[in-house]
C-alpha cells in the first residue's frame, strides 16, 4: 500500500531491528502518515538513515528525532563477548553448548553459552538484555580465552515473545502443508544416508564382528587422566592399610543424629568424624601434610582437606579450609553445599585450589578396599571404604562388629613407612573412641 501509518509502520521489518524504539516513536507521532514505496525499506536499512521528505511525510515534527534514535549506533551496534577468564591455568576451552541460539533474545545475566574447560565448567552471560546475533564458535570447537565468542545487539525483548524464531513458527504451518504432502514420499530417501553416517560416527563394527560405540573424551576427563598418569610417573607411591571398627562412632551417630539434624540442619555423617581425625593427626605428623617442589619439601601450616566428589563428568576433589578449627556440623554443611556445586556443574577454580590433603569415600559404592592415587602436588591420600560385619576378638570374645578398612596412599620420598603406620593408628583411635577428639588427646 502506498500510504503506511505510523503504526504499520512501526510493526515493519524497519522497527523489528530497533524494538526499543518502538514505543517511543508510537507516542511520538501515533497518528502521523508516511508513504514510502516497498523500496525504501532496503534503502533505509541499507543507508541507516530515513528518506530526506519524512518530515513532509508525516507532517510531524518528531521525524529529526526518528532518525537520530531508530538508527543511532546505540539502536544498532553489536557487542561481542569474549572468552571470560577463568583462572591463571586455564587458556582455553569447549564450547559445550549454546543455551541462546542466534536470533535469539537474552535478558541480562541469562546462561548463552556453556564452556568445557580440563578443571571447571564455566558459564557465559548475557552482560545486557538483547539480541544474540552471532555465534562465533559451534558446539564442540575449541576457543581461546579472550577471543570472541559470541555477538550481542543490545535492547529489550521483541513484541511476539522474547525470542526471535517464535513469530516464524505460526506462518510455514499455515500456508506450505499442501506444498510438502508431494515431497514427503522423496524426503526420507535423501535424509536416510545423513542418518547412516551420524549412526556409523558413534557406533562401529570391529574385524571381529563386535559392536562397539565410540565417543570423545571430555576435557576434564582428559586432564583427569593426564594429571593421575603423571602422578604415578613421579611420586613413589605406597599404600598401607588399617582395619577400624566403627561400632562406637556409630553408636553415637545413631544416638545423636535427630539432635543433630534438628539443631544444625544437617544430617550427622560419618565423613565429619574423619576430617576431624585426619586434621589432628596432620597436626601431629607434619610430613603427611607437606609438598615437594623442586628439591624443597614445603610444610604447610593450614590443614586443607580436598573431598572427592563424584560428579557425570568426572571426579574432582573441593577443599574444606583450616579443617582443624571446623566443628562436625561445619564439615559436614561445607561438605554439603560443596557437593551440590560440583554436581551442578557450579564449582570454581579456587575451590579446587590449594589443598594439602585428600580424603576418598570409596564406601559410599560398596568398595571393600582399594589403593587410591595420590592427588599431585600432594603427598598423600586417605581411601575410606565399605563397612561390613566381621568376626573380631573383642578380649576373650569373638563379635561381629562394623569394621571398615582404610588405605593410605603416600609419597614414599616424602614419607616414611614410620610415619604413615603412625598417621593410620592415630585416625583408626579417634574412630573408634570419639571422645578423644573431644578432650584432644
């Protein structure tokens, strides 16, 4: 139609590129006519700038307006969002997946991207509401930290919803059925080998006629499986072994454990009896809590203890801090929250970092007894593991009691076999009289 007026206007494809102006052009000039022929339109776009006769046009004097806010390089421009920082050890990344798709809208401090790092999973953010014009990596590519990622064109959320491809949806639906029903008998013939290809990618036949499916590693899992290599490379790792009965720390869990839950919102476990046993006895045995770097031997003075925790990615291991002045229920909180971080994919370089000694629950699977690989650059690592009722002599008795075995995995240049015998005795006596840790002795 020759004549538009402002509210047609407004709904074109000139306004669909500047929705945040919008409404101030509609109360600017909300009964004003303009004819422009279809031309124009690509002119505008093309130009960014309104036909000289708008202001003749409409009649308005809103028009100088028009022009300065719908194609200002404010209503137009593009920020790209670079690779974040994330940390001092890590220089790239995977894209993981993309969570907005381009031509998608984004609020401010929405997920748009997912990044795959061999430490943590790290989330991008819209840094302000607006569109997602372009990506500039696929799933799966690696990028740089500090290249672009992605594009982002600045402004509020279009009329139709808040994402671009919605109003796209309701007109094919309508007008090309008719069209596809002749095609759909030869469609799947072309699709049929796309789909052969993405099955034989994944899933392949060996000589021997076994069926077997490949997939690629992840970051993590390979640096898991660079760093567990290379500590059995370097340290000379030995593992000695301990039984402890665990009647008396389970009769006190049992005894206390409602008290426990009601007063401190957290369920009583038996990893806060642990932590505390293995805080004192790094007090008391140094050696187990130290480092070598180069030809030093480092001691540290904190006592942080690195909690294995399993997560779909892999294992990593967060750091409980200064262990030694923590109560059982701030173990056993930070355990907790710590836990659901690295399950969510939530946990962060520095509660990874820094820790002196680590403690694996094996037991929680069922494991009755295993040689844990000591976590670099420390020197060594308590293996917790399944508790079963075994005959043991009790005085002049034989009684079935709770015992579970403990393994400890050490450093053998750093650590003597003196030392680490000492080191179990002291965790399996805490264990098994609790009351020692109360009155520290």
């Amino acid at each position: 139609r020759p004549f538009l007026t402002m509210a047609q206007l407004i709904r074109s494809s000139i306004f669909r590129r500047c929705a945040p102006v919008a409404a101030s052009v509609a109360r600017a000039a909300p009964r004003a006519s303009v004819r422009l022929a279809p031309k124009a339109f690509s002119t505008c776009m093309a130009t960014r700038a309104l036909p000289r006769s708008l202001p003749q046009m409409t009649g308005h004097r809103a028009a100088p307006f028009l022009e300065q806010s719908l194609f200002s390089s404010r209503a137009f421009s593009a920020t790209t969002v670079n690779v974040p920082e994330m940390g001092d050890s890590i220089s790239e990344g995977t894209v993981e997946t993309w969570e907005i798709g381009e031509g998608e809208f984004a609020n401010a401090d929405d997920v748009v991207c997912n990044l795959e790092t061999d430490k943590i999973n790290a989330e991008v953010r819209a840094p302000e509401s607006g569109t997602v014009t372009k990506h500039h990596a696929a799933e799966g590519e690696t990028v740089q930290v500090g290249s672009p990622l992605f594009d982002l064109e600045a402004g509020s959320a279009p009329e139709g919803g808040s994402k671009k491809e919605e109003p796209k949806k309701e007109e094919p639906k309508k007008e090309e059925p008719k069209k596809e029903e002749a095609k759909k008998e030869a469609a799947p013939k072309k699709e049929a080998p796309k789909q052969k290809q993405q099955e034989q990618s994944s899933s392949t036949v060996s000589a021997s006629g076994v069926s077997e499916r490949r997939v690629p590693m992840s970051r993590m899992r390979m640096r898991i499986a660079e760093r567990l290599k290379d500590s059995q490379n370097t340290a000379a790792m030995l593992t000695t072994f301990q039984e402890v009965d665990m009647h008396e720390l389970m009769a006190l869990r049992s005894q206390y454990k409602d008290e426990f839950l009601e007063k401190h919102e957290v369920k009583l476990g038996f990893m806060s009896a642990f932590v505390r046993a293995s805080s004192k006895a790094l007090e008391d045995i140094p050696a187990v809590n130290a480092s070598i770097e180069g030809n030093d031997i480092v001691y540290h003075d904190d006592v942080d203890i690195s909690i294995a925790v399993a997560t779909p990615k892999g294992l990593v291991t967060p750091v409980l801090r200064d262990c030694g002045k923590m109560s059982f229920a701030d173990v056993e909180k930070e355990i907790a929250f710590l836990g659901r971080k690295a399950r969510d994919g939530q946990i962060t370089l520095e509660d990874l970092a820094g820790g002196t000694f680590t403690i694996s629950n094996g037991g929680v699977y069922g494991s009755m007894m295993g040689t844990p690989i000591v976590n670099p650059p420390q020197s060594a690592i308590l293996g917790m593991h399944g508790i079963v009722k075994r005959a043991t002599v009790i005085g002049d008795q034989i009684l079935p009691r709770p015992i579970m075995y403990l393994a400890l995995t050490y450093d053998h240049r750093l650590i003597d076999g003196r030392e680490a015998v000492t080191f179990l005795r002291s965790i399996k006596a805490n264990i098994e009289d609790p009351r020692r840790m109360l009155l520290d002795l």
